[in-house]
C-alpha cells in the first residue's frame, strides 16, 4: 500500500507540472507581435480603419504644425475635418522624423488616448515618426499605448492637404545663392537603406577642377549639403521635402559632418557655419529647384539662406570623367560627314567614323548638339575607290571586329568620397585615398586615343592627384 500510495502521489506532481507547462506555453503565444497594418491605415483597439484624408495646419508663428488623419474620405480643408470629428491630431514643432510625444509641445489626441508631457503618467508606450516631405506629402508611422488600455497604431505615407490658420510671414534671407558648383549621386547606404546626394551652391566665381574639386576665385558663399531619402525607379529622383540632422543616414535627413556654411574672404580665407534647424528642397517638374536652410554665426545669430535655379546631379558611381547628361537629347540632323580611317586596329576591319551635326552646331550657334559614332566594318583595300558605308546591324561591342560599334569610351574618374572626421574648429578634415578604377570598355575615347593604343603595345599611366574640397581627395590611375 505504501508503495502505491507514493507512486500516486508522484502522477499527480506530475500532473500538475503538466498544467504548469501548458499555462506557460499559453500565455506565450500571447505575446506575438501585432499584425502589420495594410498601409495608409490605423488600428484603434481592435479595429482597423483606412486612412482617407490627411489635413495640417501652421500658427501664426510658422513653427507650431498640426497634422489631422482621418478616416472619412474627401475632407480637404480643416473645417470639413473638425465637423466629421473622427481624426487623429498630431501637433509637434518638428515634423521632420522621430517624435517625442512627452516633449514639451507636443501632442497625440485620438477619442480617449491623449498622450502629452501633461500626461505622461498614465504612457505605457509612444513611438512616432512624422515627416513632412514635401509641401502637399507626409509619412507617418505609430504605436501608442496608455497604461488605461487604449491603443492606437498607424503607417501612412501619402497626400497631404496644408489648412487652416495664418500662413507665416515670408522669410528674409540674408545669403541668396546663384549657382551651383556639382551635384552627385552618390550611392546607395545599404545598412540605411537611402541613397547619398551630396551638392555644393554658391554665390561666388568659381572653377571647378574635377569631381568635387573646386577654387573660390571671389569673395562669398557656399553650402556644402550631403543629404539621404529614398528614391524612385531612378537614381535621378533626388528626394525632395525636409531634411532634418542625422548621423543615421535615415530617410530625410542630412549629415552635418559634411553638411554647413563657408564664407570665403577675399582674401580666400574660409570661415564655416554650423546649419541650425532644417534644410528644405523643392523642385518642380522643369527641374528648377529652392533650396533653405539656416545657419548659426561666430556669435550663435541664425540667419537664413536660400537657392533657386537648376538642380542636376551626376552618377558618381559611374566611373566616368566625361560630361554626364542630365536629359535627353534628340539630334535633327542637319549635316552628317563620315571619315574612313582604314585598320587602325591592324586586326582586318576598317573604322568609319560619322558625326551628325544639328542645325545649331552647323551654324556655330551657342547649345548645338553633334553626335559621334565610330563603326567597324570592312577593310578596303583601295580606300579611294572603295570607301563607303556599309548597310547592316551594328552590335556596341569593344572587339573592334566588323559589325561592330565602339561605345563611348569609360575611363577612371575622381568620384567624391566622404570625410569622416572633422577638425576642433569645425573645418572639414583632408584625407588622402588612393583607388584604381579599371574598365573593360577601351580606354580611348577619340580617335587619336585609338590610333595611340593601335601603334603602341604598352601603355603608360598617369597618376592624378586631386584634392577633394570639404571631402577626402583621391589618387587616380588612368
């Protein structure tokens, strides 16, 4: 009896673990993550609403911006969004990224969530990014919890329509700039997961030396921006809106290390401004660009700058040292003329080059356009007599076999490479790397080049040195 007595009381402890067990593993699987919304959409409690309409207002300071989501369609001026009263209101004086809801100023207000420096309290949780992209776009994400239940999560990433209130005054700018000195894409920053766009404008004369190389030849300014966001399809869709100070490398923001003011004297010294608060960018479709930003002095003043006109940029990840379009051209052939060159290449094909002229490049005419294209086909052997073009496919190739055309020619180029120090005073620190750029496209991109190569058989190369202003400089081998 005594033996069956402890073998029952040892089913029942295990018994019990067992229950033990299974609660455990029960309140577990409560714990798993929210699923993510369906985009421009909020969830209250339980339920799930579309986003519908997007209103935002500014006081008469200009610095105080109240955004209003909605889930009723159509309201597309704040009064229609007060009388539906069914929004989310987001009020913050930085709309520029990451939020803090416990800030002094700023506010969350949907039904009875209300999270504020006020009620700090009674906050379980308050994540929020908010960003106003653009004059007429915003991207919002959040996720909200007060310790009395109520939450509230939302994604949204689309139109906004500005409302309501007194617009502010217009700025005065103390610095206007004219010109832009370069423009580069410079890349994809994978562990971000932006593109880098770094630009230099100014109001002074210039010359630029190559790359981001560049000599003040007057007395004023110029603004160094090295900025990140998301683009399109293309590397061409620079991101526009507000662009607040990162060193995060996150969507919208711009990196102060290589982001600032120098005024040159005329002596050619340079003083650096720090650049306060954020810098906007617009364009339009013409491509005309404004760009603002403001910045501190030697005695911590802000003062405020401004750029309008053309913004372009080149891919600096190319390779390239020829002139980048930023545009496509259409040539209306006005002359044409072709030139046979004969085996250049000694390897049994003849090179014909042609080159179709507009009207404006055979007159002599300023924004004329020419186009070269170097062909490869049969070898005459009596040039005088026979030289013609010869009908059929031509494949852009760089075996010069016949049938063939040689492309443009890719040679090793200074692309921009960043800092990443500065010195005690502000001003951005030099740095020397060497980088060798290799192509398998020929290096000739004349016809002299070629004939160069086809008379030698060894080359020699040239190592260029250029010293990269405010960014590191680079050795290149050609």
């Amino acid at each position: 009896m005594k033996k069956f007595y402890s073998l029952c009381v040892l089913l029942c402890v295990i018994g019990a673990s067992s229950c033990l067990i299974s609660s455990c593993s029960s309140d577990g699987d409560g714990d798993t993550p929210p699923p993510a919304l369906t985009g421009n959409s909020f969830v209250y409690g339980d339920t799930e609403h579309k986003i519908e309409s997007v209103v935002y207002t500014v006081d008469e300071t200009g610095k105080i911006y109240s955004f209003y989501f909605s889930p009723t369609p159509g309201l597309a001026d704040l009064d229609a969004m007060l009388i539906a009263d069914d929004y989310i209101r987001i009020v913050t004086n930085t709309p520029t990224g990451e939020i803090d809801l416990l800030s002094g100023g700023n506010q969350l207000l949907y039904k009875k969530l209300n999270i504020s420096s006020a009620t700090g309290d009674n906050v379980q949780k308050a994540v929020l990014t908010l960003q106003l992209t653009s004059l007429t776009t915003a991207k919002m994400s959040l996720d909200a919890a007060t310790k009395d239940g109520a939450t509230l999560r939302a994604e949204y990433n689309g139109l906004c329509i500005k409302q309501g209130g007194k617009d502010p005054e217009v700025p005065t700018y103390e610095v206007t700039l004219t010109d832009q000195i370069f423009g580069y894409y410079m890349g994809p920053k994978k562990d971000a997961g932006t593109n880098e766009y770094y630009m230099a404008l100014t109001n002074a004369q210039w010359e630029l030396n190559g790359g981001t190389q560049f000599t003040v030849k007057s007395e004023g300014f110029v603004l160094m921006l090295d900025f990140y966001g998301t683009t399109g399809e293309n590397w061409r869709d620079m991101p526009t809106g507000m662009f607040s100070e990162s060193a995060e490398f996150k969507d919208h923001t711009y990196f102060s290390d290589y982001s600032f003011l120098s005024y040159y004297n005329a002596d050619g010294q340079r003083t650096d401004y720090q650049l306060v608060d954020a810098v906007t960018i617009e364009r339009d479709e013409a491509g005309n660009a404004t760009v603002t930003a403001t910045y501190l002095d030697a005695d911590y003043g802000e003062h405020k700058l401004i750029y309008t006109g053309a913004l372009k940029m080149a891919n600096a990840t190319l390779g390239v040292n020829q002139p980048q379009l930023d545009r496509d051209i259409t040539i209306e052939g006005a002359y044409a003329s072709g030139v046979y060159n004969g085996d250049i290449m000694d390897n049994g094909t003849g090179l014909t080059e042609i080159t179709i002229y507009d009207q404006k490049a055979e007159n002599n005419e300023p924004n004329g356009s020419a186009m070269k294209i170097a062909l490869f086909a049969e070898k005459f052997t009596n040039p005088k007599v026979e030289r013609r073009l010869i009908p059929g496919t031509y494949t852009g190739a760089t075996t010069y076999k016949q049938f063939t055309w040689m492309p443009t020619a890719r040679r090793a180029a200074c692309t921009p490479m960043p800092l990443r120090a500065t010195s005690s005073s502000g001003t951005a620190v030099r740095k020397t790397t060497t980088r060798s750029n290799s192509s398998s496209s020929p290096s000739p991109a004349t016809l002299s080049a070629a004939r160069t190569r086809a008379k030698s058989t060894s080359r020699t190369s040239r190592a260029t040195t250029r010293t990269t202003a405010p960014r590191a400089s680079r050795t290149t081998t050609n």
